[in-house]
C-alpha cells in the first residue's frame, strides 16, 4: 500500500469540491454552471482520488455532501478508470473497504455500489483483497461491517453473479462456493436486513445454478421453508420470489415439497404486504407453465379462485382510481404520454400480433391475479366455472356505491376467462354480454372502461350471432354501446372504448359496412376532441377500420366525413413534429383501403413523404442545416405510408415516382448501415415499387440488388432477421420483373439462401417462406445459372417448399422448380422423395399451366426411372402423400 500513502488532497482543492457539492444538492441550484464546474474538474487527474477522500474520510461534511461524492465517482470510473494510473486505481480501492464497516448506513450503500462498479469492470481477480475483506467483515459480527459487506456482495450478485461463480487465481474454489454457507447461515440472523440480503443473494443465483448451490439445495430450501413466516415482509417477498423461480427453472427441486409449497402460497397471496401477496400471485401462472402434474394444483381450485377474485377489486391506493376521475378537458401532462414504437413494414407470415389485453399498465395484484386467472382458465379451462362464477353472480348483484369496486372486478374476471372458459359460458354468453351492455353507462367510470374491454374479449361470439335476428340487434346493441363510449367525457373510459372497438372491428371485418357512416361519425367526433394521448387510439382505431372494411370505404359519403379533418391535421402538424407518426400510419391504412380511390389525396401525401424523407437524410449529418434533430422513425413511419400508396395506387403511382428523386432516397435508406429498422422499411418499399412500376428502378437496379443480397450474407443474420426476410422478398419480386437481368447476382443470392434453408429450424418461418420462393424465382428466370447446383439445396429446398399455403408466389417457386428439372433432369434425382412431397403440399394448382408442367415433371421421372425405381421411391411416401399426387395421373399415367 505504500504506493497510495504519497496522495494526499490539498486544502484548497478539497474544500472547493466539498463547496460544489453542497451546492450541487441545493434544490435551487443552477445544474448548467455545476455541470460546468464539474467538467472543470474532471480534468485533473486525481479529481477522482478527491471524491473517494470525501466519501471515506471527510467526516467533517454532511452525509449528504459525502454521498454526493460517492455517486458521482461510480459514473466517473464507469468511463474513466480503466484509463487511470495504477497507483489511483490503488488508492481508490483501499479507500472504499474501509467504507463498508462506517457507522452510517447511507456511506456503506454508497460504498457497495462503487464496488459492484469496479467488479464489473474488473471482476475480483485483480483485487483479492475485496474478497478478503468482504469474508472478514462478514465473520466480525459487528452489525455495521456485516451489513456494509452484505450489501456490497448483494449488489455484485444482482449485477454480476457470475464473477463469483468462475476461477479465480489463487483460490482453490469459486467464491460463491466459499460465500453461500455463510449465507445460509444469515438466513437465521436476528436482523432482518442481514436475512433480506442473504436471502436476495442466494436467489441470484437459481437462474445460474452453480454446482454449490445444487450440491446444497436442500439446505437452501429449508432455509426457505424457515423463512417463509418471517416478521419482515421483504424476506417472505423474497421467500416467495424464490419459489416462482425455483419452478421456473428447475420445478423437480419443488416436486418433494409441492404440496406444502402450493398451501404456502396461497396463505401468502391473501398477505396484509401487497406486494408479498403479489409475488405469491406470480406463482400460478409458473405453475401452469412449468409442465408440472396439474392434479397437485386441481384441489387447490376452490380456495384459490376465491382469492383471486378478491385481489382483482382496486386496492385504495391504486394509481387508477385517481386518474380515472380525469375529465376529458384536462390536458394531457407530458408523462401520460407513453413512448410510442412504430413496427416497420414486414412481408411474412409471421410478424408479431399487439397485445391488447394490457388494460393496465402498471403491474399490480389486481392485474396478476387477472392474468393468473386467464391462465388458469386456460388450462383448467370449465372447471373452474362451478367455483368463479357464483362469486361473480353475487358480487355483479349488489347495486350500492360502496361495492362499486367489486362489481368492477367481477366484470374483469369474466373477461380474464373469455378464452379459457368459452366452452362453459357459450351457452350464457348471450344473456352475459345482455348483462354487460347495460355497464357502458354505469355511473361509475372503472365500470363502464372495464365493460368495454371485457365486451371486446367476447367479439368473435358477439360477431357470429350477425347472422340470426336476435344476434344482430345484440351486435347493433353493443357497436352503439361502444361508439357511445369512445364519445365518453373520461379519459380512462375513451381509452378503454377504442382499444376494444378495435378488437371488435378485427373481428367483423367488412361486416361493419352496413354501419359504416355511424362509425366514421363517432371516430371523427371524437378525433375533434380527443387530446394527444387518446388521439393516439383513434388513428389505430380508424386505421383498424380501414384495414376491416378495405375497398367499402371508398364511398364519397364516407370520405367527406373521414379525410377532411384528417387532411387538416396532416397541414397542421410540421414535418418535425413526432405526432405526425400515428398520422402517417393511419394513412397507409387508407391508402391501402382506398386502392386508387386514394389517388386524389395521394400527390401532397407522396410528396410529403419525400420531403421528409429528404430532411432526415440531412439531418443525420449535418442537423444545423436541416433544421430538425435527426430522428429515423420519420424515415421509417415515411416509407411505411410510400408502400402503402404503391400497395393502393398500383401502377398509378408511377406518374408520382417518376417526377420524384425517391429512387435514389430508397437506396440511401437501403444503405443505411446503422438502422435497420430503415433497411428493413426500404426493402419492403423496393418490393412494392417492384411490382407496380419496376422501369423506374432500372437505372440503379444492379446497386439495388447487390444491397439487398449483402443483407443475406451476415453474421448477424439473427438480429437483422426482418432485414433479411424484407431484403430477400424484394430480391424475388425485382427477379419476376426484370428477369435475366438478375444473372449477375443470382450464385450470390443463392450461395446465401442454401445455408438459410438448411438452419430452418434455428430461424424464423417467414425467412424460410421467402427464401424458398426466392429462391424459386430466381430458378424460373435464370434455370441455366441455377440448376448447376440444384443437388445442394433440393431437399431442404422442397422440404420449405412444402410447408408454404398456396398462393401465387408459390406457383412462381413452382415454375422455377419445373425449369430447373427441365434444364437439368438427374439434379432432383437423389431428392425425388421430398420433390413429391413438396408438390404433394399443394391443395390445388389453380394455375392450368403450371399443373401441366407439374404433371410433364412427374411424368418424365416415371419414364426415367425404369425397373422398378419409380415404384420404390412411391413406396417411401405416406399414404396421405400418394393421395395427393393420384390427381396428376391424368397426364403422367398411373403413379401408384
């Protein structure tokens, strides 16, 4: 140590840092000038040195000044030690040891947070003294010296539990393994605070599971069992975090004890501590995940249904009931504005659905129990009904105020198990959704929000019953309902009324048409008095809408009540401003709608596009001249609407195209290595303007082409996976359109599409989907270049041939499948099999002429195969298979 004694702070320079703290801490203080001085400071070298002196010794200055110190040099040396002299880095570390033992508590913490620093920088190896020291306190048994170093060892298995389970030079063992009987034995400590963290710790590590902890895991579980009547709410909160992890990760430790652990937490969810009832709450729903026997939990039903049902009323605290009181001619603050995330385009089959069932935000005991019962109700299914659904009857039957709160939860469970319990409720759902209709104009405004969600959890019956008279006028009951709602005068209440005639209008689809006027009417009238955040959920709504009804709404009478006020929107807000994003979505919605009833809105909405696309460009690098800060989701939201116009205009957007620059702003976007979200934007736009007016990419096709093969050939290829699945469609599309003018980069392309479909398993089916037709297209204008190297990929090939619906771009994979067997006959041979059985996966060619060449194809394997080998290779196949291909032997003969 003797290199450290040589520092020593100056008078000067110490009592102007101290000065620049207290001020710092000062509520009215000018944080520009500190931010300033502090910069100031951080030059010098041992600035460092003087703040770990303040934490640790300036016993003069207030707790408050020394913590300040102790914050500001965790971000410092977050960035800076690494790069600092040995010697500092020395004394830094001697410095904060000592800490852990200080009388005050807040200097401890503070010290066990720079430590947890350092380790994460430079895990333990480097600093043995640490571990040391860390041990040595933990045996004093001096409260103060237990706790600091307890506290520093939880912080550095919350942050980094892996440092303690690795070699470490110099010890025999692990250090988690020297540490965890120690920790057990905290577990039985008179002070509560050394049981918590001890507790905390060991449970750090359930998810890494080190051999000494499975070595000891049934010491550790009767430490729990130990624990799990604690006086201290945090240790059962623990306790129980415990065993939802414990049957997460590994539920065969929990097997010998389920029955006890399953009572347990149903005494503990019913806890006076919400959030230890809350942490038991988590544990059905691992239950139900973890595959375990369900009879153990089956007998549990009874009492346990009732609990939950309990814990779904709102608590008084809950930060609902304050904001549900919000009228609608309250402004919005700038935090109920939630960060919005836009999806860029995608061309698949499985792109990702919304959740929509989150009606609360915050994760709370009502919200848990809500969702342990759906899960139950989706695994125990009608069962649970004898149990729930007496208590919902009874609670549903009180009328006064004051049980206002569990009539509401009564009404959200039978929402919770819409989807598990449809079976048992079907034939009550109409006299329930009878019961519900009239809950829309409770006076109550939680009432009348949760019986818009829990209507929408029963739209597809709600939808079916169109059919018959008395189903219809319950559908007509409940769309007026709703409508009547999303008019609402609260906030809460209008929130609650879009989101769930969105769910409605996915559901009925064009059977909305009828009603179509009445809609736009309510959307638009509350379009004009909505405020920024619900605003939000009109677009989504009038944009589900669009999507619903498709080519319904281009009726004048409808665009004279949607598009003007729209269009006086769309002119108010600046090209700069982050609300023209849900805008712009609710656009490509209409515009794909509209088809080209959209052309005469299309010129200013096409060219505003441009204009942004155009600024942000800019702004990425020089942002003074473009006048805004870049912000890529202006790209992004920008292409997304430009693929909805081609999507809708077709060919009529050619004019648009050719008078713009957009061709070469689309390969900029193709280009644009640090987003990908853009790249992943501009591919799906370069495969719509690929099929509706392909003359106007020519001049840049083959850089179009090389950009979009390089998203194929990557390392990263499961990160960018959406790149990559956008990048290989339009490769496939500008294939069908241009033809051999792809030859240059067909082997590339196909030199990365063959390791794609030979990892199906390992990737998204989308990305197989488009990389098997691609691939097929690519077959079909260029079967010379390709079918030289047909015996590599046929069989993974035809495998994720086999695996796609029919459509048309199954029939072009198909075409190329029949020209390369033409150009190269003995190339399938080795793969006739999966040949047939990919062929054998059509329902039906609607195609007349690609069905011939399917059937000319499996003719001449017959005539090619003599003695027997046709015959054996149908042998191979499923029944089910031989079926199939029975329908071509009209022109091959008798296959089977």
């Amino acid at each position: 140590m003797a290199a450290t004694a040589s520092w020593q702070p100056q008078e000067e320079g110490f009592n102007s840092i101290c000065a620049l703290l207290q001020h710092q801490i000062s509520p009215s203080s000018d944080k520009s000038q500190i931010w300033q001085q502090l910069q100031h400071f951080s030059h010098f070298p041992d600035f460092n040195n003087y703040l770990v002196f303040i934490l640790a010794r300036a016993e003069g200055q207030s707790v408050e000044v020394r913590q300040a110190a102790g914050l500001l040099l965790k971000n410092n040396l977050r960035t800076a030690f690494n790069s600092m002299t040995p010697a500092y880095q020395l004394y830094i570390k001697s410095e904060l040891l000592p800490c852990l033992g200080a009388a005050d508590r807040h200097i401890r913490s503070t010290a066990g947070t720079i430590i947890t620093v350092l380790v994460q920088l430079g895990g333990v190896s480097g600093w043995p003294e640490l571990l040391q020291t860390l041990a040595n306190c933990l045996e004093s048994n001096d409260l103060n010296h237990m706790e600091g170093a307890m506290d520093a060892l939880s912080k550095i298995c919350e942050d980094v539990p892996q440092v303690l389970d690795s070699d470490v030079p110099g010890l025999v063992e692990h250090p988690i393994n020297l540490f965890l009987p120690k920790l057990f034995q905290f577990f039985q400590s008179p002070h509560a605070s050394l049981r918590k963290l001890s507790l905390g710790s060991v449970n750090q590590y359930i998810m890494l599971m080190p051999a000494a902890l499975f070595a000891s895991m049934d010491q550790y579980l009767q430490g729990l069992f130990v624990l799990a009547h604690d006086s201290a709410a945090e240790v059962r909160k623990l306790v129980c975090a415990a065993f939802v992890q414990l049957i997460e990760v590994n539920p065969s430790f929990l097997e010998p004890h389920l029955r006890n652990v399953i009572e347990y937490m149903l005494q503990v969810n019913k806890d006076s501590d919400d959030e230890v009832a809350l942490e038991a709450c988590e544990f059905w729903s691992a239950y139900c995940d973890a595959q375990l026997p369900l009879e153990n939990l089956r007998e549990f039903l009874p009492r346990l249904i009732p609990v939950l049902l309990s814990n779904m009323a709102y608590a008084e605290d809950d930060e609902s009931l304050a904001e549900a009181e919000e009228d609608e001619s309250l402004p919005d603050r700038d935090q109920d504005l939630k960060p919005r995330f836009h999806s860029s385009r995608f061309h698949g089959s499985d792109n990702a659905e919304d959740d929509d069932d989150d009606i609360v935000n915050i994760w709370n005991l009502r919200k848990c129990s809500a969702a342990g019962l759906d899960v139950l109700s989706n695994v125990f299914g009608d069962e649970i009904l004898p149990t729930m659904m007496p208590i919902v009857q009874a609670k549903l039957s009180t009328t006064d105020d004051e049980t206002w709160k569990e009539r509401e939860a009564a009404v959200l469970a039978l929402g919770a198990v819409a989807e598990g319990c449809i079976t048992g409720l079907y034939p009550h759902l109409s006299e329930i959704v009878t019961f519900i209709i009239p809950l829309l104009d409770d006076k109550f405004p939680l009432i009348r929000s949760i019986s818009c969600w829990t209507l929408s959890r029963f739209s597809r019956f709600v939808v079916q019953g169109i059919g018959h008279q008395k189903g219809s006028e319950q559908f007509d009951k409940v769309l007026r309902g709703l409508l009547r709602r999303i008019l609402d005068t609260n906030k809460r209440v209008q929130e609650a009324a879009c989101s769930a005639f969105a769910t409605l209008e996915e559901e009925a689809a064009e059977k909305l048409a009828p009603h179509l006027e009445i809609i736009l009417q309510h959307l638009m009238c509350a379009f004009g008095k909505y405020q920024r955040r619900n605003l939000r959920i009109v677009y989504d709504a009038i944009a589900t809408l669009a999507d619903a009804v498709g080519e319904k709404l281009n009726q004048p009478t409808y665009l004279d009540i949607l598009m003007p006020p729209l269009i006086a929107k769309w002119q108010q807000l600046s090209n700069s401003d982050k609300d023209i994003f849900p805008l712009l979505e609710c656009f490509t919605s209409i515009a794909q709608a509209l088809g080209t009833g959209f052309s005469q809105f299309a010129e200013p909405v096409f060219q505003r596009c441009i204009n942004i696309i155009q600024t942000q460009q800019l702004a990425k690098i020089d942002p003074a001249s473009a006048g805004v800060q870049y912000d890529k989701e202006f790209i992004v939201c920008s292409l997304d609407l430009l693929s909805g116009l081609a999507e809708g205009l077709g060919s009529g957007i050619e004019s648009l195209v050719a008078q713009s620059s957009l061709r070469d702003l689309l390969l900029q976007c193709c280009m644009d290595d640090d987003a990908p979200d853009v790249r992943q934007s501009a591919f799906a736009l370069l495969g719509d303007l690929a099929r509706v007016c392909p003359v106007h990419l020519h001049p840049r096709l083959s850089d179009f082409l090389n950009v979009a093969a390089k998203q194929l050939n990557t390392s990263k290829l499961k990160e960018t996976v959406s790149v990559a699945n956008n990048a290989c469609w339009a490769i496939g599309e500008l294939a069908v359109k241009v033809h051999q003018e792809v030859s240059p980069i067909v082997m590339t392309v196909i030199s990365c599409l063959v390791p794609i479909l030979q990892h199906a398993e390992e990737l998204n089916k989308s990305l197989i989907e488009n990389s098997a037709i691609t691939l097929g297209r690519l077959a079909w204008v260029c079967p010379e270049i390709v079918s030289l190297h047909m015996e590599h990929f046929m069989q993974s090939w035809c495998t994720a041939l086999s695996m796609i619906r029919d459509d048309i771009e199954k029939e072009d994979a198909f075409r190329g499948l029949c020209a390369m067997v033409r150009a190269n006959p003995s190339g399938a041979l080795s793969s006739l099999v999966y040949m047939c059985k990919a062929i054998a996966s059509w329902h039906e060619i609607r195609s007349e002429d690609l069905h011939n060449e399917v059937c000319q194809v499996l003719h001449g394997y017959k005539q090619m195969l003599r003695n027997g080998a046709w015959e054996q290779c149908m042998s191979a196949l499923e029944p089910p298979v031989k079926d199939k291909l029975s329908k071509y032997q009209v022109l091959v003969g008798t296959i089977i």
